[in-house]
C-alpha cells in the first residue's frame, strides 16, 4: 500500500508491506516538518515483539528502548508504540510474534 500528497512544506510519502514476522513501513518527511506515527500490532494471535528503525532497534518488548536519530519513542505498550519523527526517510521493520 503506498500514498503521498503534496504539502506546502513538500512531498509527504509512505508505503507498508507484510512480512511473515509482521510489517515494514517507509515514511518520508519534506524538510522543516515532523509527524507522529503510530506503529501496532493489533491482529488476532500476534503481539509486537520489535520495532527497528533500519538496522537500529528502536523498542523491545523486554523493556528496552533506544535511540534514533529522529524518531523520537513518545510511547510504548504491548500492542504498538508512537514513534515523533523528524523530516528526512525512515525505514521501519515491526516484528511480531505469536501470542
């Protein structure tokens, strides 16, 4: 799934896909925005186990947060975490794992 519309700050794009351990995500942000994105794992039978920003982890369900340079963790529960971001193109990976 992919859309994009056209801001007067610029071209805010984002595209998801399903994987067998969960969903990625992609988010780009024109210069001098930011936005707030909110990744779950609200499906029967899965909870969310990681979400990685790249190849850096962002949150694990151990308890473990980290940090990334401009996705800022604002929230974390069981079942998603809201991620503020900051302009520029993010590459998001939500693992889940089987309930």
């Amino acid at each position: 799934m992919e859309c994009e519309i056209a801001t007067v700050r610029g071209r805010v794009a984002s595209s998801w896909r399903r994987n067998a351990g969960g969903f990625d995500l992609d988010i780009e942000l024109p210069a001098n925005a930011t936005a707030c994105a909110r990744l779950v794992a609200e499906y029967p039978g899965h909870r969310l186990s990681e979400v990685r920003e790249g190849e850096t982890t962002l949150w694990r369900r151990e308890g473990r947060n980290y940090s990334v340079a401009g996705a800022h963790l604002l929230e974390a529960s069981p079942n998603g975490v809201r991620v503020q971001l900051d302009s520029g193109s993010y590459r998001f990976r939500v693992v889940t794992t089987p309930a």
